[in-house]
C-alpha cells in the first residue's frame, strides 16, 4: 500500500477525472493491516529486531488467552507466555531467522493465560527494513492438533484420490468429474485426465439416470443413509459391460462461506459386480430347487400323467420363460414327426393345457431346432436375428413374441419321447448355460411323466 493511501486522506481529481464524481475514501493503512490481521485464521504475532512484540492478532489471543493490549510491547514471551526455563531456548530459535533466509518451523510449548499449556506449530519468517537489514520476525502459529488435524485431512484426501482400493470421484455442481482417482478412472473405462469435465452420459450407456438422480438428490438433500447399489452399463473398446457398483456420496460443501455452498458430489463407489453376480446366481439356485420340489410334490397327487407333466411345466416357467410347447413322437417305432401335445397360450400367459381336439402334426422345416434336438438327442438354444420382428416366431410355429427357444428332449428308458420347447420374450436375456441344466432336470420329470401316460394307454399319445 503506497504511503498516500495510509494516511486517511483521499486523492486530489486529477485534471482528466470527472469533477462530480465524488471520491472515495481511503482505508487508513493501519486500520487496514489490523484488519487483515484479525480476520486471518492462523494465530499471527511479530516482533522487532530486539524482540519486542509489535502485533497480535485476535487469533493468537483465542489460543493462549492474552489480548493485544496483554501482549504487545513485551520483551519475547519470557514470563508470561512461556516456561521461564524454556524462555531462553524459544526466543533464540524465533529471532535466528532474521538471518536466515526463507520460512522456519518449530514447535513449542507455551502457555496460557489460565496457566494451562499449549503446544503450537509455528512458521517464522525475518523482516527486512528498507536498507536490507534485519528489521524483525513475524510468526504465524497454531495448534499443534489443529495442523495435524488439517495436515491429516490434506493427506487423507491426496491418498484417496492416488492409492484408494475403491473408485472417488469429485463431481461439481454440474455433474461432470473434476478429480478422478485411478480405480474410477479403470472403472469408467478412461484416463484420469480424459475424463474430466465430460456428460457422464458420454461413459455409461444405461443406468445414467439413476446415477444422476442420486448426485442431485445429494446436492439437494444430502447424502442417503446407506450406501446404494447402482447398475450401469458402459461403453467400452470390448463392446458394453454391466456392472454393479455399491456407491457412497458424499456433499461437498465450501468451508469459507458463511453459508453452506455446494461445490459439487464426493463419489465414492465399488465394483461389486462379480459378488452380485454370485449371489444372484444362488438365489436363482435356491428358487429354482424350491420350484422343482414343489412340482414335484404337486406332480405326484396327479391321476393322470399327462397333468403331472404339465403341472411340472407350469412350475418351471415361473420366473424362467414365457411360453412353453410340448412336441412328442407320434410312433416311436416307425419314428415319425412330432405332433403338438401341450402348450401355453401364445397370446397372453397362461397355464400349460393339452392340445384342444388332441395331438395335432407340427410341420418343422428341416433345420428347426427342436428336429436338431430330437436328432442330436441334447439340447439346442436359438434365437432371432436382430430386426426380424414376429417373422422368426411365425416361422417356427412359435408364439409370435418368442425371440428365444431352448429345446430340450424328452428321454426316457433310452428312447427319445419328444422335445419341450421353452421361449422367452424380448424383454428377457437369452438362455445361458445354467438355464440348459434347469431345462433338461425339468425335461427328465416330463419325461418321465409322458413315458408313463404311454405305458397306461393314454389314447393319442
């Protein structure tokens, strides 16, 4: 601040300046510097070339007790500030900086106004006059607990965001990353420094929205009491991958304002995919064991085989396929085509029922796939070609919603009976390896059940 500022006074108008414009007043320099000095949040004293403290701000009299007008104008801190058996120590360290160049830090012990003692970190800087000379020491200090408190967070926060075993991510108020660590950056698919500043739209293909939702309920709410489980599929080099990720958040929220401003979302997630995956896989286990013993039960107060049989279709499809349709041999010694037994309404859900009128012929093309089950005696999984609409169904004399078949066939004392034919919807995944093993233990039960209704004569069959 130039000396004519620090007196009080304001500037003359100089020729080229407006004449109403009315000046405005210049902060005295030394009101200025007491104010600077008592806003600051680190405790500040200084001293001249012989020791004498000259400031001290409001700070520095929360941590040790003393006031300004206590404090300023004593020779150092011996006798009241400090041990008298330390005084000596103390005031050689702080005034050995005046002639040395650059800060200094040091701990000491001081005490309080209550007599209690303190221990503070301080960092010491020497004062130069005008002539170059030592003039004086300033020194800014504080808890020691209260730096290491900062210096942890400091730590902590550069830690997560370089060596975490989990994905952190800071998200701003516009929802897009500003700091990415290296396990969210491997898990979005991208560099640490590509990322920022991009749509997440632009990384995940499917689940965004949920993404963004919870990112803006925490701007708006705060952070959810538990953490979430968000799927999400991203594009990738390889081609799109589903993934889980158990998710916390976290408001980040600026510590200088009066008030609470957002300054965007702390992310912190998990790739847990491969755990959810298991546990999925153990309750579809676990469900499917249940249908089949309950089938089983409900199969065995069945009279009549052929309801057996049904009634064990009828618990299989729960939760694993849409339609089914029933196909057995019509003369198992000359090996003719197979005939339509039983089937699942092809327009709406419904139980699996006989045939109304009794079995009737199915004309498959040569190549279906459930004559590729019959011939191959094991299963074969289809599906439609993308774009081919209800056309694939109709073609295979399937219901016209169908766009995954899983044939399955029918054996029973070493003689193939037939082929059960399960279908799925678009709305589901196509069928998979496990889905085969269901299939064929439910096939080994309607196997069962349509070999025994032919032993009993059933007329038609």
């Amino acid at each position: 601040m130039s000396a004519s500022r620090s007196t009080g006074t304001t500037d003359a108008i100089g020729p080229d300046e407006d004449p109403e414009r009315t000046p405005s007043p210049v902060i005295p320099g030394s009101r200025l510097l007491a104010a600077l000095l008592d806003g600051m949040d680190a405790a500040l004293c200084a001293f001249d070339a012989h020791g004498t403290i000259t400031h001290w701000n409001r700070e520095a009299e929360r941590i040790l007790g003393w006031t300004a007008a206590e404090a300023v104008g004593r020779r150092g801190f011996a006798g009241w500030a400090v041990r008298s058996a330390d005084a000596g120590d103390v005031q050689g360290r702080l005034l050995a900086v005046m002639d040395a160049p650059g800060r200094q830090v040091h701990e000491f012990a001081l005490l309080r106004k209550d007599g209690g003692r303190v221990l503070v970190r301080t960092q010491s800087s020497g004062v130069r006059g005008e002539d170059g000379k030592p003039a004086g020491v300033y020194c800014a200090f504080s808890e020691v607990h209260a730096q290491i408190d900062l210096e942890r967070s400091i730590a902590l926060s550069e830690a997560l965001f370089e060596d975490a075993s989990w994905g952190v991510v800071a998200v701003d108020v516009d929802l897009r990353p500003t700091v990415v660590n290296a396990y969210a950056a491997r898990a979005l698919g991208g560099g640490r420094t590509t990322l920022l500043g991009r749509p997440l739209g632009e990384l995940i293909v499917q689940g965004v929205e949920d993404l963004e939702g919870a990112l803006q309920h925490v701007l708006a709410e705060g952070p959810p009491p538990a953490p979430a489980e968000l799927w999400v599929t991203l594009r990738t080099s390889e081609g799109d991958r589903r993934r889980c990720w158990r998710s916390g958040f976290l408001r980040l929220a600026s510590p200088l304002a009066e008030e609470p401003v957002p300054l965007g979302v702390g992310w912190l997630f998990r790739d847990v995919t491969a755990a959810k995956l298991a546990e999925q896989d153990a309750d579809r286990v676990r469900f499917r064991a249940n249908q089949l013993h309950r089938a089983a039960r409900q199969a065995a107060e069945c009279e009549d085989p052929m309801e057996a049989a049904t009634t064990s279709l009828d618990y299989a499809l729960a939760g694993f396929a849409d339609h089914v349709v029933v196909d057995l041999m019509a003369d198992l010694a000359a090996g003719e085509r197979l005939v339509r037994a039983a089937a699942t309404p092809s327009d709406a859900p419904g139980p699996c029922l006989p045939v109304s009128g009794g079995p009737l012929p199915v004309r498959y093309a040569p190549g279906h796939p459930a004559l590729q089950a019959v011939e191959r005696a094991g299963s074969v999984r289809a599906a439609a070609p993308a774009g081919s609409g209800a056309a694939w169904a109709v073609e295979h004399q399937w219901p016209g919603d169908s766009v995954h078949a899983l044939c399955v066939v029918l054996r029973s004392r070493g003689r193939t009976l037939g082929v059960v034919t399960f279908l799925r919807a678009a709305n589901r995944s196509a069928f998979e390896r496990p889905d085969v093993v269901y299939a064929e233990s439910v096939a080994v039960r309607v196997a069962a059940a349509v070999d025994l209704a032919r032993l009993t004569a059933e007329p038609g069959l």
